[in-house]
C-alpha cells in the first residue's frame, strides 16, 4: 500500500503534522495490519529528514521527490551556470 501522509494526517485533524499523536497512532496501526497482513507499506518522503523520519515509522518503500521539483531544481541551476558564465 501508499499510505498519503497528507490524506492520512488531514484524516485524523492533524494536517502535515507528522509529529501529532493522533497522527503517528495512525500510520503506526496501519504500518502494523500491512505487516501483518505481508503488504509492503510504502510513502513519499521529500527531503532527507522524510526518508529517516518514514523508515523510522517502519515503511518498506518510498517514492522520494516529485518530478516537478527535480525540473525546478534542474532549470535553476542550468539559470544560474548561463548566468556565470556570460558574466565572464
């Protein structure tokens, strides 16, 4: 399963707040009927503190970025060389 950590906070009144009680009650006692039931759990984590912060959840996958970021980063940073380098 993806479990859509949006979804799932929104569900419980705790909107991306990953921390909230409620929440990590949640996704742990969905974590544990997966595991019981031998499905993979998986999620998405954007940045670095989201890859620890799902494994330590006790997730089997992750999807990690969005292709939109990726693109955003990847223009940004062609932006910036075209910059340097005509200033040169």
């Amino acid at each position: 399963i993806q479990v859509g950590q949006g979804d799932l906070s929104a569900s419980v009144g705790a909107f991306g707040e990953w921390e909230d009680d409620a929440f990590r009650d949640a996704l742990s006692r969905a974590v544990e009927a997966a595991d019981e039931a031998e499905v993979p759990v998986g999620m998405l984590a954007l940045d670095a503190e989201g890859i620890d912060r799902w494994l330590d959840a006790g997730v089997d996958f992750m999807t990690v970025g969005v292709d939109v970021a990726y693109l955003q980063d990847g223009a940004r940073e062609a932006k910036a060389h075209f910059e340097d380098a005509v200033d040169e």
